[in-house]
C-alpha cells in the first residue's frame, strides 16, 4: 500500500493535509495520475508534473511544488508531497 502525506504550505506553516493511500505501487507511469487525485482531494489546481519530479520523488521520497509549478493561480506558497510508506 502507497501513503503519501500532502501539505499546502504558506509562510512555512502547514495550511491544510490529508493522506493519501492507494493499493497500487507508485511509478513514473502513474504518479501524474496520483497527484492529480490528491489535488482533487485538497480542492486545489494540479501542477505541472514532469517525469523528472516523478524519479525524484521515488529516489528522496519527497517533492515541493511551487507556485510557479501551477497554471492557475493558488493562494499558497508550496504544495508538498512526502512518502509515508513504512
């Protein structure tokens, strides 16, 4: 089971978070489709995903999105996304 832990983040405070779990093992393949469900889930727009933000996620287990990072405009600073598997 995957867990993700994601924050938003304004003036270095934690605004709003859920954890995410999914029965599927996280890849480069799926990993758009995950932070797009978790977006979903905090009501907010989905950034742009690279396959490099994907790879970097599974080597460090964690990944800032920033608000350049969005289309839209977002009333946050970051979006941050953790791996909470044990």
């Amino acid at each position: 089971m995957t867990k993700i832990w994601a924050k938003i983040m304004s003036n270095h405070k934690v605004k709003n978070s859920i954890i995410y779990q999914c029965c599927e093992i996280l890849n480069i393949e799926n990993f758009y489709r995950h932070v797009r469900t978790i977006c979903e889930q905090l009501k907010i727009p989905t950034p742009v995903v690279l396959n490099s933000y994907a790879e970097n996620f599974i080597e460090y287990n964690i990944l800032k999105f920033k608000q350049r990072d969005f289309l839209e405009p977002v009333y946050f600073d970051t979006l941050v996304i953790e791996n909470g598997d044990e």
